[in-house]
C-alpha cells in the first residue's frame, strides 16, 4: 500500500483491491449516494471493480481515506482534460488537477475531516508541482459540500447549468477551483 500523504490523524493511500468491499459498503448507503452517484446506482461488488479499478487506465489517482487508522471514504485525483480546459476556459498547457471525493462513514460527517482532506491533497497536488490549480465541480445544491471546499480556499469561478445527471435530473454545478 502506497501512502501519498499522511498526518497525525489523516491518512491518504491508493486504492487496493481488497479495498472494493469497503467502496460496496459506501456506494449502497443511500446517504452518501445522494450527492455521490446517485441513490438509483448503487454499486455493488461486481461494479465498483468494473468501474474504479481500471481508473489508473485513464490517468485517475483513485485513493483511499483514512482517519485515525480507520478507512472512512474514497478520493480520486486526475490531470485536467484538454477538453474540460476549453470548456472551462483555462489555457490547454496548464497544469490542472480535478479531484472528487466522499465521505463514506456518515459518523465522520461534520467533524472538520473533510476540510482537512480537501485542504491537504490541495497543498499536495500544488506543492508537489502537478497542477497549478485544483478544480472541483459539485452540485449547486450540495451546500455543506460547498461550504467545506471555500473554507479550504476554493472559489466558484463558473455556473455550470445541467451539468450532470444525477437520480434522472441534469444538476447544475459550480465550477471551483484553488490555487496558492
């Protein structure tokens, strides 16, 4: 197991095979599919190994979060497309980083867990010189998300209407990003 960035209390490791039970766990858990998938697609075993372990394939970072030793959610990283820099308008040869990530045991809900991760892998991805800014695109209706990523430093930059399916309805988005 990989660690890719590490505190007293926050660890952050690559996603390993015998992690796809935990992502079954989370990805069935109608709480956490309400902002994270959807609750109409729950994954089982079956399609979290179809769908996140062959994310390395296409570049995505796909990691595990743990706190205080405990697996408690997923996060992934991954450079920018070409195509996402257009449609955003941000110039094709700079070094941009999207990231997602979830919480997957509720009980670590609104304890400051998910500013420190969102703050941490955002130093991370700049100090370490693999992007320039970090970007993120969450539901315009997923406040407490919202919330948590302006306190660690992310500013929306862009509405983004209908931007993604969820539950059947085209949501509309924030684009956001952070950069030092």
């Amino acid at each position: 197991m990989s660690t890719i960035l590490e505190n007293e209390s926050l660890r952050i490791r690559n996603l390993t095979e015998e992690d796809a039970s935990l992502l079954a766990k989370w990805l069935t858990d109608e709480r956490v599919l309400e902002f994270y998938e959807g609750r109409d697609n729950p994954h089982d075993l079956k399609k979290v190994k179809e769908v996140f372990f062959h994310k390395m394939d296409r570049g995505i970072t796909p990691c595990i979060i743990e706190y205080n030793g405990l697996p408690i959610g997923y996060l992934q990283f991954y450079p920018s497309t070409i195509e996402d820099k257009e449609q955003y308008n941000y110039p094709v040869e700079e070094p941009i980083y999207g990231m997602d990530q979830f919480i997957g045991e509720p009980e670590f809900w609104n304890r400051g867990i998910g500013s420190e991760l969102v703050s941490k892998v955002g130093d991370f991805l700049i100090d370490s010189g693999l992007a320039s800014r970090v970007i993120m695109d969450p539901q315009a209706r997923n406040e407490r998300a919202i919330r948590c990523y302006e306190k660690c430093g992310f500013v929306k930059v862009k509405y983004l209407p209908e931007q993604e399916l969820h539950e059947g309805v085209m949501q509309d988005c924030w684009l956001m990003e952070y950069k030092k």
